[in-house]
C-alpha cells in the first residue's frame, strides 16, 4: 500500500501531512437474558450477558515517516552546547532541509483482536415502608483482556530491578497467556441505595448510596499499545545531534536487530481499576414550584494507571531504549458538594441552577487515574448506577518523576475544577392560542410557538504541571522525553495579579526554573492554576403545526454555540526549557449557529 509522503510538522506553524488511510471492521455477538420476580415488597432482577468481541483493524500511522522542525538548528547554544531558548526559528530549519527529529514507523500494519466479556447480576427494589426504600444490588463482571488472532502481542519481561529486558510475546511459552495479562476475574460490585422521607406529609427526602464501578474498558487501551510493538511492529525515531547532524536526505532510522526497540511495557499482572463511590443528598421542595437539593460526593479510585520509566534510578542496558511501563497503582480522592435548585412552572419559565464546590486529588490523573464521579440514589439522577462523569487531565501524559517517591505524586487532579456552576433556563414567549396575548389572528401565528433557552457554564481553571522537555543536560536517565521531569520551584507565586495577566505571560515564569544536572525536579503536579471558562449556549425554537388530524409538525430551531462569543483560553504551555513557556497556546470554539428544520409524524 502506498502510504503517501512524508508528513512535517512546525512548532510555529500548522503541519503538512495527507491523511492516513485505515479501514475497521468491528463485530460483537452478545447474548443475554433476564428474570424478574415480584414478592410482596420485593421487586426482583436477575441476568447476565456474555459478549465475543472482535476489533479488526488495518492502519499504519507514519508508515511515510515525519520529519520535525523546532528551531534546534538555527539557535545560539550555550556553552554546554544546550540551545538558548527564542534564539532560533522553525520554517528557517525546514528551509536548510535540517530537522530536528525524524520518526518512521515499521511492520504490520494489520491486527485482529478478540476479547470475551461476562456479566451476571441481581438487585432487589425492596419498599420497606411507605417512608423508606431500599435498591440493592450485586454484579459480578470479567472482561478478559484481549488476544491477537495470530499472536501479534509483544510485552517486555524484566530482571530484578530491571537489569535485564526482554521481548515476550503471545507466541512465546513464557507461562503468561496469549493476551500477555493475567486478567482479574473477581471483580464484584456491590451497590446500596436508599430513599427515606423522615415525616408524613412533608416534602423532605434523604437519599444516600455507595457503589463499585469497575473500568473494564481498560484492556482495550492497554492492547492498542501493545499490538503496535516489536518485533511486529515498531517507530524508529532520531534526534539530531553533533555526531549525527539530520537532513532531509539521510532523516529516516533504520532498524538494528540487537536493540530492544519497545517503548511501553504493561505488567502482566494489571489489575481492574475500580472506584468507590458514596454519596448523601437532602431533598426539600420549598414551594410547590421550587426544589432545592444539597448532595456530598465521594469517590475514590484503586489500581489506576500509573506510568512509570525504568532506568530512572538504575541504568537499562545500552541496547534497550528508554520506554514506560504502565501499572495499576494510581489511586485518587474525590470530595464534593453540590447544591441545587429546581424550578418548574405549569406557565412559561423554567429553570435549574447547579453549584459544586470539589477537591479530587490523585498521583496520575493524567494517564487515566481520574476519579469516576456517579450519582445513584433512588429517584435520583440515572437511578441506581446512572449517570457518570470521567474527565481528562489539562496537563500532559507523563509518568511519576520518581518511582522510589510515589509521595511526591499526590496532588490536586489535572482534571477537576474547584468551583463549577451549571444553569438551564427555558421561557416559552406568551403568544399564541396557549399564550396570554395574541391569542388569534394573524399575529397569533407569527408569535405563536416561539420558546427561548440557555445553557450556562462556569468552571474555574483547571491546574497545570511545570515540565522540562527534550534531551536536555539535566535528563534524569531518559525521563525528559516522556515528559515526567518536573521543574523546580523558586519559592515566588505562581499566580499573578488579573491586571498583570496576558496571553503572553498568563502566570509567573519566576516561579519556576530548570532543576540542576542529574536531579529531580521539586516542583508538584498541578500547582499552576489554569484560566477559567464561562459559556452560553442559546436557541430560539418553534413548533409548527401543520396538520392536527394527521398529527404533523415542524420544529424549527436556531442554536448558538458561544452566543456571545466569549473568548475562553484553553491551553497553557508550561516547558519551563520552551521559548513559549508561560504563553496560552489556544482558545476555545468561536459562535457557532445552526438553523435546523424537523419534521414530525
């Protein structure tokens, strides 16, 4: 297959590449029954489902190679032959044909997965009382991790203390199964709800419940780094340096036989990720139209991924290259509180406002250690196990900086803002037949119909972590270019004053400075607050009837993304050894609006 031309890529400026060709063909065949009994008070469910999944794939990402340009090439160096940041210039490298990094990947491009997953449960809908409901439950779920159909899995098997490495693969009689991962079938998950009204005849309702939710998705990731792996499949990458100056003419690897090309291993013993998740909320109807509710959440999270780099604290052998090696020891730590109000009106308006104040706190929100938020109380939102929310880091993938220092981890989570407030409003306008004016005529039917709603959001800015990126003299055995290498901190603040703020300088670049040669950065994770975001999304809607016999209508709507066109920063670069480091990288989505025409029958 002819993969194209080679892609480039600027740090200044917008890349140039074709688009990669690839063709999925995905089945599952799933089979599942279930029972339901009522007795007395009880209303009883029981089932299961067994589910054969296949994911078949055929895809070769930078199978034509890319060629990098930063600027590397055309900057002043310092005397340790480090460059000086702002010195050089992109489009100038691309024009002498001289990259900075050089990628090209090898192998096949072709995988087959398959994977079985079970469920069995059970839950018990149980009214005590006319003041008090129970909603129990218990699942049993495996999801088994995933095969190649022809073996094409490679993993790394190490020697005590990662002195020696070796490729393994789902061929190799090396006592671990086709898929590479041992699996973990005892994954059980109980669930309580409750619902208790203290008082006949008054509106106040206590809820509460606890559950386990288990990530078993997570196999499924964990494959897609595996199946694209040595000796099946590899990406050869190169940096230019004195010894070996790049050029678009001898830029592309090749490959050597010897060198364990692997850059990510999973333990083979990955366990589950699970949350558990606990929550209490007071219900109180204060008019027959308003509704206030106060709710704490708390969820915490076990055998999250944790990325590690080998050969941060003992040197690999010189013919393994660096890589990361994912593990389930990340946990995370989710407290919040959250207030309601409700307001339904029989007339023309209304609306529900939603404030949280939260802390989640966690070692590698970045890499999938998210605490998973859900709410399950009886008559609540999404009933028993309903609704969630899993949301991802703002600060880059990077691994622990220190294994021996897990504690140095544990930080607020890239993912969770402190304050967040969600508002819907709906107004119907009072005209037409169902109206206080123009109840006929011809007005009656150019007014008529016409509803107005929001959607407000404000969160506040989500946190992000100081790095130091690339080759540079102070990369602790290989760790920079993973990205985990945090800087140190000078003392100073790290915010500064809304007045001195600007695209160009967000926080204070004082605060943060390059760690000595050889050591370990000593600033957190997450310790930068990022910027906050306010959005409204409007629409005007009608509904048209065309026929009432028939029952046909029309919905005509105009929806606005970003009504008001707020401008709502969305990246910060914080590469403390980058010539932008400080600036904001990006905004969010501009107004959009879209006119849509629906017909009914």
């Amino acid at each position: 297959m002819d993969w194209g031309l080679p892609s480039i890529s600027f740090t200044n400026f917008s890349g140039l590449s074709d688009a990669t060709p690839s063709l999925d063909r995905n089945q599952t065949l799933r089979f599942s029954d279930s029972v339901l009994h009522d007795v007395g008070k009880h209303n009883l469910e029981f089932g299961g489902e067994i589910s054969k999944i296949q994911l078949n794939s055929l895809s070769n990402p930078d199978a034509a190679g890319t060629f990098s340009f930063t600027g590397f090439s055309t900057s002043d160096f310092t005397t340790q032959g480090t460059p000086i940041p702002g010195t050089g210039y992109d489009l100038a490298d691309f024009l002498l044909g001289l990259p900075q990094t050089t990628s090209e990947r090898y192998g096949i491009p072709a995988n087959y997965l398959r994977s079985t997953r079970y469920d069995v449960y059970g839950s018990d809908d149980w009214r005590a009382s006319d003041h008090l409901t129970f909603n129990l439950g218990l699942r049993w779920e495996y999801a088994a991790p995933f095969t190649e159909k022809y073996g094409h899995l490679s993993d790394l098997a190490f020697g005590p203390g990662f002195s020696t490495v070796g490729v393994v693969t789902g061929q190799n009689p090396n006592g671990l199964p086709d898929s590479l991962l041992r699996g973990h079938p005892g994954n059980v998950a109980p669930r309580i709800g409750i619902a208790y009204r203290p008082w006949t005849g008054h509106t106040l309702v206590v809820r509460a419940g606890y559950g386990i939710f288990y990530d078993e998705s997570i196999y499924q990731n964990l494959v897609h780094n595996l199946v694209n792996q040595s000796p099946f499949a590899t990406t050869s990458t190169l940096v230019t340096d004195p010894s070996q100056i790049l050029t678009l003419q001898n830029g592309f690897p090749t490959v050597s036989p010897n060198t364990v090309r692997n850059t990510f291993a999973v333990d083979p013993n990955f366990l589950t990720p699970y949350a558990q998740t606990w929550n209490v909320m007071l219900e109180q109807d204060l008019t027959p139209s308003y509704i206030l509710s106060v709710a704490y959440i708390g969820t915490r999270g076990t055998h999250l991924n944790l990325l590690l780099v080998p050969g941060v604290v003992t040197p690999l052998a010189a013919t393994t290259l660096p890589f990361e090696y994912d593990t389930s020891g990340a946990a995370s730590l989710y407290n919040g509180v959250r207030v309601g109000l409700r307001h339904f009106s029989r007339r023309n308006f209304s609306f529900f406002l939603n404030y949280t104040y939260s802390k989640a706190e966690d070692n590698a929100s970045s890499v999938g250690g998210a605490a998973t938020t859900r709410f399950f109380m009886i008559g609540g939102p999404g009933g028993l196990g309903g609704g969630s929310a899993i949301s991802g880091g703002a600060s880059p993938l990077a691994p622990v900086q220190d294994p021996l220092n897990l504690r140095a981890e544990w930080a607020l989570s890239g993912f969770n803002p402190t304050h967040s407030v969600r508002a819907f409003t709906r107004y119907q306008l009072p005209f037409g037949e169902r109206g206080r004016f123009f109840k006929k005529g011809t007005l009656s039917k150019v007014l008529g119909n016409w509803s107005i709603s929001d959607i407000t959001t404000f969160s506040s800015g989500l946190p992000y972590t100081a790095y130091v990126a690339g080759n540079a003299s102070n990369n602790v055995n290989g760790l920079a270019p993973f990205g985990g290498l945090r800087a140190d901190a000078t003392g100073l603040p790290v915010e500064l004053p809304s007045s001195e703020q600007s695209t160009l300088r967000y926080f204070n670049t004082a605060a943060f400075v390059v760690p000595p040669a050889g050591q370990f950065g000593n600033a957190g994770r997450n310790t930068i607050p990022g910027p906050p975001s306010l959005n409204f999304n409007m629409a005007l809607n009608r509904i048209i009837t065309i026929s009432r016999e028939k029952n046909i209508r029309a919905n005509f709507s105009v929806a606005t993304n970003n009504t008001f066109n707020i401008v709502n920063y969305s990246g910060l670069s914080t590469i403390v050894n980058s010539n932008t480091f400080g600036r904001v990288t990006g905004v969010d989505s501009m107004r959009t609006m879209t006119l849509s025409l629906r017909l009914m029958f």
